[in-house]
C-alpha cells in the first residue's frame, strides 16, 4: 500500500511470507513420507543405497498404480473392491495362459487388459444403471473374479511366468545415465502417473469426476454426464489394477490368494494421499506418495518387529481415522 | 410380514391381510424351478428325500441367525460388514479357550459374547458419535479384526469337546437342534420388532431419524443397540459355525462371506437398504431361498469354485432388482 | 385501513411478548407481540419473508428468540426444543410431513410414548389410545389405527399428524400450512376439524396463504410484514381485498436498476406452446431477447416445475418448444446447456455448486461438459482456461484473492456470482433464475440485480422466478403470474404487489373463485 520504496527488512518480510505460503501449501504427505523413510533408512542401512531405495520404489510401484485407479474412483463418490481379486485373477489366469511359452507373452497381456475393461464395465454399469451402491457391486465382483481364477485354475495354478512377461515387474533398464540400473516397474509407475496426471488434473474427465464426487445433483445439472463418466473410472480402474498385477507378477509367487487384501491397501494409500472417502478429492501425485507411505510404513512396522498381518488393522484405523477427521472437521466449520 | 393385523376386507384380500413377504413366492419359484433341475440333471432327491430337505434349513441356520441381526441394524439404515470378522474370531476363540474340554464350555462362550458386544458398541459408537458412514466403519472394524487375529493365530487351533458338538448335530426326535435355535432366533427378533418399544424405536429411527428425534427418541442409543444385537447374532452363529466343523479357523467367516451374504438375504427379504421397513421373516426367506440354491448346486454336483462365482452373481442381482426402481443415483 | 384490536374478556392462553429474532443480514422478527385465546382460530399472513414461520418455530422451541418473552396460561415459558412444548401442550405441525410412511397410524401416533410394560408393548392399550385420539377428531369411521400411513391420502395423513399434535393434550396448536397439499374437498374436512378442536377450548393459530381458507376457517387475522407486525383484524369485518393490501406494500430495500425500453427488445429466443407435464397445464409464452421475463406465483404453483421443464430436468410431456427459432425436444440438461441456455438454481449449496472444488473449476465445469470429455487437453490448452477464469470473475464481480479458493470457503454472494459465472462461461443466452437472490444479504442482492440487468442488455434473455414481490416488479420487464400449474395472467412492467397477489390468489380481475389456490409456504 505504500508507494515508497520497500526497505530491506520489509522485503525480506514478504519473501519470507511467501515461502511460508508455499510451505504451508505443501500437502501433509509428503513431510509424513519423508520422516517414515529417513526412520525406516536409520533402522535398516540397505534403504541408504542408490540400490536400496530403488528396490523399495520398484516394490511399491504396483501399489501405486492400484492406488491411482482406486482414488479416481473413491473421489467420484465410490469405491473399487474389486482389485485384490482382480489381481489375483491377471496372475493366477497369466500362469495358465502362457504356459510356459514365451511367446504367448504378449497376447496374454492383451488378453487380461480386455478381461480388465470388461470388469470395469461390469462394475460401472451395476453402480450407473442398476443404483446398486458400488461397495456391494465390487464386494460381489470380488467374489466372481476370484471364483473365476478358482475355478479355471481348479484351485492350484499350474506353470510359471516366462522370463518376457516377469521383467516388467523385477528387470531394470541398464546403463542409464546417473542412475546406472533404473526399475522398468518404477519407470512404467511414472509414466501411468504423469498420463493419469493429465487425464485426472487436466481434462475434462477429471474435473467432471471430482464434481460428480463433490454433488451428483449438481453435476448433473451443469450437464455432466454423470452415468457415462462413472463406468469410465470403473473401466481406468480395473485397466490399472490389471497392470498392477502383471507387475507384481514379476516377483511375487503365483497363487491363488496373492491379491486378497490388495484393495483396502489401495484404499489406505489413496487416503493417505489426502483423497476424501465419499469423494470430492483426490490427487494424483499425492496418491502416489500415500502409496510410498504405506509401503515404507509396512516396512517399518516390520523393522520393529510387528507381524505382517497387523497391517491390515493398522489400514483399518488409517480409514476409519480418515473419514472421522473429515466428518468431524467438516461438521465444526459449518 | 404377520407383525400387525389389519382388518381382512373381504376374503379377496385374504393373503393380503395374511401379510407374507413377497420374498416367500419366489421361494416357491425358486424351490419348484430348483426340484425340476434336481429331477432332470439329478436324482430328485431334493423333494424325494426328506434327510435333503432337512439339510437345507441345517445349510441355512448359519446364515439365518447372523441375518436376524443384519436385519435389525438396516432396519436403523446401518449396515455391518464386519460381522464375517466376528464369526471368525468366535469359531477361532471358541475352539481355543473349550480346548477339549467340556468345563471350558460356559467360559468361551462367555468370552466370545463380551467380544461381540464390544465390537458392536465399538461399530455403533464410531458410527453415531464420529459420524462415519456405517460401510466404511465397519469396513474398518473388519480390517482392525482381521489384522490382529491373523496375527494371533494362523491355522485351526485347539477343537471343541464332544459334547458341543451338540449345538451343530444334536437332533431332538426327528429335529437338528440348529434349526429350533435358527426358529428361536428369528421369533426372538421377530418378538423385538413388533412387540417392544425399542422394535419401535429403530423402525422410527431408521424411517426417518429426523421425526425420531422430534418424537423424543435418543436414536443414537438405538442405532447402537442394533449393532450390539447384531454382533452378537455373528457370535451365536460363530457358535454353529465352530461345532459343525469342530475346530476354528481365521477363514471360516470370510470364506462364508457371511457379510455379503447377509446384506443380500436382508434386502431380497424386503428390508430396504434406506432402513425404516422390513422384518425377519422376509429375511428367513431370502436365506432359505439361498439354502435352496446351495443344495441344489450341491445336487447337481456344481464345483465348489463355480458356485463361488454364482453366489457372487447371485448376490449381485438379488440387490439389483431392489435397488433398479429407486430414483436416486448410487454411488 | 381498518386495523381492529380485539379486547377479550377471558384470558389468553399463550401471549408472546416484544419477540425480536435476527438472522444474519436480516431482522426476522422486530417486537412482535401477540395474544391467542382459548375456543379461537388465529390466522397469521404475510407475504414470504413477513416472519410467520419464524414466530411458529420460535413459540414451538425451535428457535431461541433474542429478545421477548413466551407466557403460556400466565407463566412464563422456554422451550429448548419441540419435545419440551409438546409436554407442555404446545404443539406444531411443522410444512414437511412428519410421519413414517412404512408406520401404521398406531406407531406414528404415539412414536416414542407407546404404552408399555417392561418394554413390551401393550397393544390393546396402543390401539385403544389411538382410537380415542381418532374418535375425539371424529374420524374413527376414516382412519384405521393399523393402516399404513402410506396407504393414506394425504388430507387423511394431514389428519394423523393432527392426531399426533393433539394426543400430548395439547392446548396450542400451530398449524404451518396445514393445506397446501389438499384438495378443495379435504380442506372442507379440515375446517369440520378445526371446529371440534375449536370447541374444546383449544387455541388454533393457522397459518397459510389461500386467503379463501382464511377466510373460512380464522376468527381473527393477523398479517406480518418485514418482521413487522401490520395490525390484528377480526374476520368478519374485513375482506380479503383488505387483507392483502395489507400484506403488500413493502419499502424498497435498495434502488432496481432501470426497466429495459421496449425498443431493445429482439427476435423471440424461446416459444412454449401448450407445454405440460405432470405438474404443469397448458404452458405457452414467449420470451424475447433483452428482456426479463418475471414469474410470480404462490408456492406450489409451478414456478420452479416450470423452470425444470425448460431446462429438461423434468421434461414437457406435450407442446412444442422453439429455442432459437427452431423446434427442440430438451430431455436432459446437456441438451439444454448444448442450446445456450443456463439454470440458476434456488437451492445454491445442493444444485449449483460443488463446495470443495476450486472457484475456477466451478466456473467452467458447464462448458467442459460440452466438450469432448478427453478433449480440452488437446483443443483449448491450459493457457485459454486461465485467460478465460479472470475474465469472468471481473464481469461478474467475484471478490476473492485466488480463483484456486475452494467454493466453500466464499459467501452467499459470492458463491451466487460463481454460479452466474459458470453459464456465462457455456455462453448461455437465455437464463432461467429461480429465486435469484434468497439468502443473500441487502449489498450483494443489488449487485446481482445490476448484473442481471446487464446480462440483458448484452442480449441475453431472462426468465426470473421470483417469490419476492418487489424484485418481481423491481426487475421484470413483463410478469407471467402462475396458479395451480397454469399460467393464470400476463401483467405489464410496474404492476403493484396488490395486482399480482390477486392474480396469484384467485381473487383478482373476473376470477373471484376462492377455490384451491396453492398458498406460499416458502421458507421464511
């Protein structure tokens, strides 16, 4: 307000003022990840590698592409259970495609990608034209897909991946520049992350999908054609799960029961990531870090000591703390 | 449902006043259809032999009496998903506190309702207090459940003594004790929403907890009594469930899918998932028309994973055709 | 105008004392005080926002007033909430039905107060009771205890809730527009039960806006304005003439801009003939472009139905409809939105915004709709979005430091300029407002009045619904009055509020049937 030159001090007041603005609008996440990983690396020296932190981010890559499926559709008002036997399908439904000919690789990629759309079409058109609320239709699917995978595989899967079709979850690209090996797994992470970016932060898909999540009502009043677009992000969710698992097939086992549980991780991940259960919000790279998050948070429960199946009591109270702080809070500013 | 009587208006309306769930006609439906199939595909011992019939209500008494309970808090337009989770950790509870050992019987049984209840408060008090939506609450009261009894036991341990067995197998003349328990169950609930205050108090709550409240009712307690009685349901069947197979395992409820299960048999029974109407007896239908369905596959020699796949689809369609007339958007 | 004060012998049964409330922006109720007697029916009127439902919720407990006092039979009273009137005989029956449809008559009747025994219901004991609530209305031959409520029409449902209010041994009883759902037949009905209640020495207070019923049923009228109260009259000496000049005549609480001159007006861009549906009869008119086209009518009249049509929420069922000169059948709302036309709904939080999303992505969500839905990455670019926001946020006035604000965070104006903001980003040219300005505070009302007006003259055509009378008449260039689905007239510019009303009440020019006239229940 003044027209007199600023002085020093008061210039230095307002660069400060405006780092603290940026600070204070960096998502909660990301100091959360950081402090875990650097306890996580005291605890264990393999995270202070180059090596390390890639084997960690090469194992929480699949994670992250479930999550980024499964944020879009919980910030459109719903949610995806479907996944963790979606993944179990793509894997145990891989092992008896290929059978054990490399050759076969390929097409049995393109053949669980359409199996993938088709659940998501499914899924979307039971929530969109039969109003069966999503957690009852995917919980249902849940059962289908599984028993599909049972079924086929009579219950013990037969044959292995070939070498073709387990690099894309445990190869590395050699000789990178600066990095030297580089995880393929991390490497197609980022590239659905930065694709899904704009197709969730700069389209109008997305846009439509946060409003969808934000107030039916509304959207449909602005035009939006809320039906179309919800089977849409039933349909990316089930493409990325099933990506996901032909990553995870990369060093995981084949049996039938390598997804159970997958969907809830998603779920934690994504509301690590500040995505609001019953929708409105969600954010791609904040996802991606929740996933981060929730990896190295298993990884320290592990360093001290807790066993593995805590962490699915520990998810249970991420969501239901989650949606507790968001009724709450929401209910104090009205 | 035979909860009210209304005047008959002549004899045409004669079923109408009889009040029975229209879930009960399409168990005829599904039961003559099912009895064809047996006959064309099988032997037609589903009609011909009466130890097969029996065995349909024996195949329903684990889902119908954790229904009962499902029934009462979707009537209060709550819904529990965690009660696969508590019929596990009682099958599992169960066999390892009794151990063998018949003087152990009134403790596990003790222990395992004080662990129900406390679940229920716990899903009931999340629910009204922290105001979480009912799904998502006992979405995570199933994760908190699953996590620490996967951590605490990992296969079957310890088994039940033989005179528990008695629950699962007992007969009393030509009848299996589990159906009189599912009858008593499901008079017992019957009784509590037609004949008590508190039946009255949740139908009021769950049609509208906005005319509740101006009526003076405190529906918070009564959504949560709902969800202790239906916690408790999944402990009784739990009960079953253990002294059927004789040992427990962390898998039992959820392989049972006793939580989709329930929802689905509750809403083809005509309790609506918006709460505020329904009863037990359309709920009995619905589970016996899912025990129809489970001898028959059985009958016809269905392999256990396609009727995994079935139930899936079955589940979803039985909802469907509830929820495709409503004029809101899901979500 | 004749202002009667009725001097009673006896004592009043309830008497409010120098009632004031305050909302935020507005003085709901100034110094109000009032006295209802036993064995009288006591109609309160007053146009929408006059402060009636305000008075009823506050003397049921509620509201807390802010100044004032509530005798009841000589003692001073406070209720913190309805169940605490209701015990001590003061009993509303609020506008939206409060009865369980999938009850019977039985539960609803004595929900929460059953008859028991160690919690087991004494059924006998429930149907007697109700039978006896139901033989003191003179109904026990209509109603059954054990029907369901849902199986009942809704005059008999109306009936229930008044069995309801008087089965606490009421001696107060608030009726809030107890017929604005009922046929001429029902209210008949209704008044034979008003009269019992009457003779037991109950005091009635009625409130509603078929002046006819009013005029039926009350012994007394007493008609609100602004908060104000206008004066008390004794029925029989007055008319409903009388009654509403009463009721209108409001000052002005800010400057319109000017009317648009009849020469500015174009081509017609919208042309209803014989539209109708469900809730709507016989639907023609035109609507030119740079005018405004106001819509007055009563509650339930159609107003905000014939708002959904046009913009094929819920569609027209026959008629034609010409958008841009060219036949249309609009069955959705894209479709409407793809002809340039934009709705700005009355319920702003739940039909027009989306709280958590950024000022900047309400803004444009419409016209993105339009889009392929993949598309916008690749047609406009980032850069044209950015132009095109500040752009909008400057023509119409949205103050906020960022336009990456979540909506939630703005005020009522603010959020309303928002809303604006996003057809005027699909390039919409005829522009449906449905109560334009409720719940906005004086300032910002007349900033969206100016833009309104300024919309016109950039071309754009305007149908305003409106329940306020002075923004009808401040605004519109041409009044379409609306009654029971229909459009009852057509008034030039600048007619007075008494011209309207008696249109919109059946009561003006040749139509002088008091009949079923939907009465404005709107909130207040």
């Amino acid at each position: 307000m003044t027209t007199t030159t600023p002085t020093f001090s008061s210039r230095a007041v307002s660069v400060l003022a405006a780092i603290w603005g940026f600070i204070r609008r960096i998502p909660p996440i990301y100091p959360v990840f950081f402090a875990i990983f650097i306890t996580v690396g005291f605890l264990n020296p393999n995270y202070q590698t180059m090596n390390g932190i890639f084997v960690f981010l090469r194992r929480a890559s699949p994670l992250a592409i479930l999550a980024i499926g499964q944020m879009m559709v919980l910030a459109s008002g719903g949610f995806d259970l479907s996944q963790g036997s979606l993944v179990t399908f793509v894997i145990v439904g891989s092992s008896m495609l290929l059978s054990n000919d490399p050759a076969k690789a390929y097409s049995t990629i393109g053949i669980m990608m359409a199996v993938g759309v088709l659940v998501g079409l499914i899924n979307g058109t039971a929530v969109s034209f039969l109003k069966i609320p999503s957690l009852i239709v995917t919980l249902g699917m849940l059962l289908l897909v599984k028993g599909v995978a049972m079924y086929w595989s009579g219950g013990a899967p037969k044959g292995y991946f070939t070498d073709n079709f387990r690099v894309f979850g445990r190869g590395n690209f050699e000789n990178v520049p600066i990095f030297g090996k580089f995880p393929i797994a991390l490497f197609i992470m980022l590239v659905i992350a930065v694709v899904f970016y704009f197709i969730f932060h700069r389209t109008n898909y997305g846009k439509q999908v946060l409003a969808i999540g934000d107030n039916v009502r509304a959207a449909q009043l602005s035009g939006v054609r809320v039906r179309g677009i919800r089977v849409l992000t039933f349909v990316f969710s089930a493409f990325l799960t099933v990506i996901a698992a032909i990553l995870y097939g990369g060093y995981g086992g084949i049996s039938t029961n390598v997804g159970d549980g997958m969907e809830f991780q998603a779920v934690s991940a994504a509301v690590i990531g500040g995505t609001l259960l019953l929708g409105g919000k969600g954010s791609v790279p904040n996802v991606v870090f929740g996933a981060f998050t929730l990896e190295a948070l298993f990884n320290l429960l592990n360093l001290i000591g807790l066993p593995k199946p805590y962490r699915d009591a520990v998810q249970g109270l991420i969501i239901i703390g989650a949606v507790a702080y968001a009724a709450l809070t929401t209910r104090r500013k009205q | 449902m035979a909860t009210t009587t209304l005047p008959a208006n002549g004899s045409k309306n004669f079923f109408r006043s009889l009040r029975i769930p229209p879930v009960y006609y399409f168990l005829v439906v599904v039961f003559v259809g099912g009895a064809i199939l047996d006959f064309i595909f099988a032997d037609g011992q589903m009609v011909t032999n009466p130890a097969i019939l029996t065995n349909i209500f024996v195949r329903s008494v684990a889902l119908g009496i954790v229904a009962v309970g499902q029934t009462f808090v979707m009537i209060g337009a709550s819904i529990d998903l965690s009660v696969a989770l508590v019929i596990s950790v009682t099958a599992v509870m169960t066999s390892f506190i009794m151990n063998g050992q018949t003087e152990n019987v009134p403790k596990a049984i003790a222990v395992v309702f004080l662990i129900g209840a406390f679940t229920g408060l716990v899903n009931g008090l999340i629910i009204t207090k922290l105001k979480v939506n009912a799904f998502i609450a006992t979405l995570g009261t199933t994760l908190i459940l699953r996590g620490v009894l996967n951590a605490t036991f990992a296969n079957f341990k310890g088994s039940i003594p033989r005179s528990f067995e008695y629950f699962g197998y007992g007969r009393i003349g030509p009848i299996p004790v589990s159906i009189l328990v599912l009858l008593v169950v499901v008079l017992a609930g019957w009784f509590v929403l037609a004949r008590t205050r508190y039946g009255f108090q949740l139908y009021g709550t769950g049609g509208s907890s906005e005319v509740a409240r101006l009526s003076g009712l405190r529906t918070d307690r009564v959504i949560i009594i709902a969800h202790i009685i239906c916690s408790m349901t999944a402990v009784l069947t739990g009960l079953f469930v253990v002294s059927r197979l004789r040992a427990g395992a962390p898998w039992i409820g959820t392989d049972g899918v006793y939580d989709l299960e329930s929802v689905a048999t509750t809403v083809i029974g005509g309790t609506a998932l918006a709460g505020g109407r329904g009863g037990v007896w359309g709920t009995l239908g619905g589970v016996l028309i899912f025990g129809v369905l489970d001898t028959l596959f059985n009958q016809l020699g269905i392999n256990p994973f396609m009727k995994n796949i079935l139930r899936g689809l079955i589940i979803i369609l039985a909802v469907a055709s509830y929820t495709i007339r409503s004029k809101r958007e899901a979500a | 105008m004749a202002v009667q004060e009725t001097q009673a012998e006896t004592q009043p049964l309830l008497e409010v004392r120098n009632i004031t409330k305050r909302f935020p922006g507005v003085v709901a109720l100034n110094n109000v005080s009032l006295k209802f007697y036993p064995g009288e029916v006591h109609a309160v009127v007053g146009e929408n926002g006059a402060g009636k439902s305000t008075l009823m919720k506050i003397i049921a407990g509620a509201y807390t007033p802010d100044a004032g006092e509530i005798i009841l039979q000589g003692e001073r009273v406070s209720f913190a909430h309805p169940v605490e009137a209701y015990a001590k005989g003061v009993s509303i029956i609020f506008q939206e039905f409060n009865l369980l449809p999938e009850r019977s008559v039985a539960q609803n009747i004595f929900l929460g107060r059953e008859p028991s025994r160690f919690g087991i219901i004494d059924r006998r004991q429930l149907h007697r009771d109700t039978e006896a609530v139901l033989k003191e209305l003179g109904v026990e031959n209509l109603i059954s205890p054990s029907a369901l409520v849902s199986s009942l029409s809704v005059a008999n449902q109306q009936i229930v809730e008044i069995a309801k209010a008087i089965s606490y041994d009421s001696k107060v009883l608030i009726m809030d527009e107890p017929t604005a759902a009922l046929s001429s037949v029902e209210v008949k009905m209704l008044d034979d039960l008003v009269e019992r209640l009457k003779a037991r020495g109950m005091a009635i207070i009625f409130i509603s806006h078929r002046l006819g019923e009013v005029f039926d049923i009350a012994d007394k009228i007493t008609v609100l304005k602004d908060g104000q109260l206008v004066g008390t009259v004794l029925t029989k000496n007055t008319t409903p003439q009388e009654v509403v000049f009463m009721m209108v005549g409001r000052e002005l609480d800010h400057y319109y801009p000017p009317l648009g001159k009849p020469e500015d007006f174009g081509e017609v861009v919208l042309r209803v003939t014989d539209g109708s549906n469900d809730f709507l009869k016989n639907i023609s008119f035109e609507l030119r472009k740079g005018e405004v086209l106001g819509v007055a009518g009563l509650q339930g009249s159609g107003r905000t139905e014939l708002a959904q049509a046009l913009f094929g929420v819920v569609p027209f069922k026959g008629g034609t409809l010409e958008v841009h000169g060219k036949v249309q059948m609009i069955k959705n709302p894209t479709q409407a939105i793809a002809l340039r036309m934009g709705f700005v709904t009355e319920d702003r939080k739940s039909e027009g915004l989306f709280p958590r999303q950024a000022i900047c992505d309400n803004m444009l969500l419409a016209v993105r709709s339009l889009q392929p839905v993949f598309g916008y990455i690749f047609k406009d670019g980032l850069p044209k979005e950015r132009k095109l926001v500040p752009g909008l946020g400057k023509r119409v006035d949205i103050r906020t430091d960022s336009y990456d604000r979540e909506v939630q965070f703005l005020s009522g104006g603010n959020q309303q300029k928002v809303v604006l903001a996003k057809w005027l980003a699909s390039k919409a040219d005829i522009f449906i407002f449905d109560e334009p300005t409720r719940g906005i505070d004086v300032e910002a009302k007349a900033g969206i009045h100016d833009m309104i007006r300024e919309l016109t003259k950039q071309g754009v055509a305007v149908l305003m619904i409106s329940s306020e009378l002075p923004e009808i008449i401040g605004m519109s260039d041409r009044i379409l009055v609306m009654r029971d689905g229909r459009i009852a007239g057509e008034l030039p510019a600048q007619s007075s509020e008494a011209e309207i009303m008696l249109v919109a009440t059946g009561h003006g020019q040749a139509e002088n049937n008091h009949s079923s006239v939907q009465a404005e229940a709107g909130k207040e």
